[in-house]
C-alpha cells in the first residue's frame, strides 16, 4: 500500500470521515514518534470535531475495560459504559456537533485478548451492551505489526476488512512547519532539514531519529546552550547521545563546522551577501537547506514582531528568484509564517512563480 505524508492523511481522513460511519474504522499506521496522533488531532480540530481520546495501550488493560463494568440495578445485572463510550453519548446529544472523532492511541500494542473484544466495536460498533452512536468516527493509531522493532498485535483478516489502513510517512515540510511553530533550536532545525535522511526507515533497524526524537534533541539542546555547556563537554555529549545516538550527535557537530560558508540571514535581507558564497551554496544542496532554514527561522522571529523592513522583502525577494529551485522554495515559502509568503508572492513577478508552485 502507497505511504502518504502527513498531509496527506488529514485529508484523507476528512475524506473518509463523510462516508458512512459504520462502514468506516480508519488506522493510521507508521513508525513510532512520527506525529500520527497529532494529525488525528489536527484532522478532529480543522474539521470543527470534538475528539474522544483513549489512550489504549494504558487505559484497556482487561476486557471490561471495553465491555463495561457489571453493576446491579433493581435486581438486574447491567454493564456500565467506559468513560469514553458515555462521553460519545453525551456528546451525540448536542445538535450542533456533527461528527465525534473515537480515537484509540496505540491500539496495536493491546493484548490480543483485549484485541478480540475490539472487535465488537469495529463489527457492531457496540460496546458491551451500548451502541455508539452514528455520529462517531473511529480512528486508531498503531505501529507496522510486520516489523520486529514493535511489540505490536498483527490483525487477523477479518479484522483487516474492517479497519482501512493508511500508512503514514515522515514529511520533511510538515515536519519543519512543526519545528518552526515550536521554537526548535536553529542550528539544529538546519541539521535536520540537510540531512533529512537521518529519519529514513532503512526496513530493518527502523528510523534512526523520529520527528518525537528529534524534538527532544532540541529542547536539550536548548538547555545545553543556556547551561553554557560546550557540545563536546562530557554532559552535553551523553545527554544527545542518550536521545539521537553517537553518530549522529557527531554528524551534528561536523555541520556546525560549516556554518561559516552558509550565507546568513542578515546578508540576504540587506542584499550583502557576495556571489561566490552564492555560487558554492548552488553546488552544495546541504548549504542550501541549512541556508534556507536559518532564514526561515529568523523571518519568523521578525514577523513576530513585524519588523521586515520593506528593502529586506525586496533583497528576499531577489534571492529566491535567483535561486530557481522549485522544490525548496516551495519548502521554504511552507514553512514561513503565511503573512510574510504573501507579501513575498505578492505582485506580478512572482506570478510564474505561484503558477509553477502551485499550479495558479
């Protein structure tokens, strides 16, 4: 089955979230710290959704954690409803929501017995004696059962019919809107864009870094440089090394080293920087991602505080139409607070260039 970007799978999901619900158990399956229950998030929060969410692996332990609990009521044994199943009921009654978001977190890590008993939701869409109400879309998160690095349930093939699977891979673009949202540290943002295959599954050891991972690298990375801890210094060292690796914490260090030959965000903006700086970036493609990072990086900080300046949007302007790379202008124009993409696209001379970027 074809893997889509994590873009991909929102509107995929606001696809399938239109169809008949009872018909529809969508998964979305990839590796683990991707960004898969983010996007279940972000699909229940663009769509105007309230979302229930269940974290599966720690909250459905035993089977009457999915059946409900037996309780007596005028002599008559009845089974209480989960708290998430009473929440969809409750929500249901509202007129104005449309659709409720189910989402169980994890699934794919549940015991199989545990597993089994899901099945009642998929196929009857009953928790124990309760039916969730037609308004409920079912969304599951889980982890390739096939490889080994996961302790995961593989499912059988009847629950296969019953869950649609939609294989999620990382995504460089949503991954760096993500980055710059979240003040990740530059320097170490403009590793990760470089040199991106850092997070490709190779099928047998799995992602040497996750987008999760990589977020950590930040944030101790961040508190490194506020400690005032040189990055070779014991500390600093075991503590990248506890969450990225040796190999990669060293390839961190070897880019630092380069950071002299990257054109840099004030010279651009000022239009100062020299051509033969230009010209070596145009040969090197890991110079022009750590170059278009950082700069990314600083507009947003200065849209932040609305101070680009009108002749700093012009010389931007000038070095985007020199560089002529489609695939990282678009990249870059993504990642860039919106406000200033259209002030950059505004205007006659970009025309050509919206029309080959996006088609209009």
């Amino acid at each position: 089955m074809a893997e889509v970007t994590l873009k991909e799978a929102v509107e995929l999901l606001e696809f399938m979230s239109q169809e008949e619900p009872r018909l529809v158990t969508a998964c979305l399956e990839g590796a683990a710290g991707l960004g898969k229950s983010s996007v279940g998030k972000q699909f229940a929060a663009k769509m105007g959704y309230p979302i229930v969410f269940v974290n599966t692996a720690a909250v459905l332990t035993e089977p009457g954690d999915i059946l409900g609990l037996p309780t007596e009521k005028d002599g008559v044994t009845h089974y209480a409803p989960p708290f998430w199943a009473f929440e969809c009921q409750r929500l249901a009654e509202d007129p104005q929501v449309k659709k409720i978001v189910l989402m169980f977190d994890d699934f794919s890590r549940v015991p199989a017995q545990i597993l089994q008993s899901m099945m009642s939701i998929f196929l009857d869409r009953k928790i124990g004696a309760t039916s969730l109400p037609d308004k409920v879309f079912i969304l599951l998160t889980g982890n390739p059962a096939k490889k080994k690095e996961y302790a995961t349930r593989a499912l059988d093939k009847a629950q296969q019919e019953r869950i649609q699977v939609i294989n999620v891979r990382f995504d460089l673009e949503a991954f760096m809107m993500y980055a710059n949202a979240h003040e990740f540290n530059p320097e170490w943002l403009a590793f990760c864009a470089a040199y991106n295959e850092n997070f490709a599954d190779d099928g047998k050891k799995g992602a040497a870094m996750s987008p999760r991972t990589a977020e950590f690298a930040s944030q101790a990375l961040n508190t490194i440089k506020k400690k005032g801890y040189p990055l070779d210094h014991r500390i600093a060292k075991t503590r990248l090394d506890s969450i990225v690796g040796e190999s990669i914490r060293e390839s961190f260090i070897v880019c630092l080293k380069h950071q002299q030959d990257i054109i840099g965000p004030e010279k651009i903006l000022e239009g100062t920087y020299e051509d033969k700086a230009f010209n070596e970036m145009m040969k090197r493609p890991d110079l022009m991602y750590l170059t278009y990072t950082r700069l990314a990086c600083e507009l947003t900080k200065l849209a932040n505080s609305d101070k680009i300046p009108a002749v700093g949007m012009k010389n931007l302007r000038r070095f985007i139409m020199r560089v002529e790379r489609d695939e990282m202008n678009f990249l870059f124009l993504n990642i860039i607070p919106q406000k200033v993409s259209k002030t950059i696209l505004d205007g006659d001379t970009f025309t050509i260039m919206r029309s080959r970027l996006w088609g209009n």
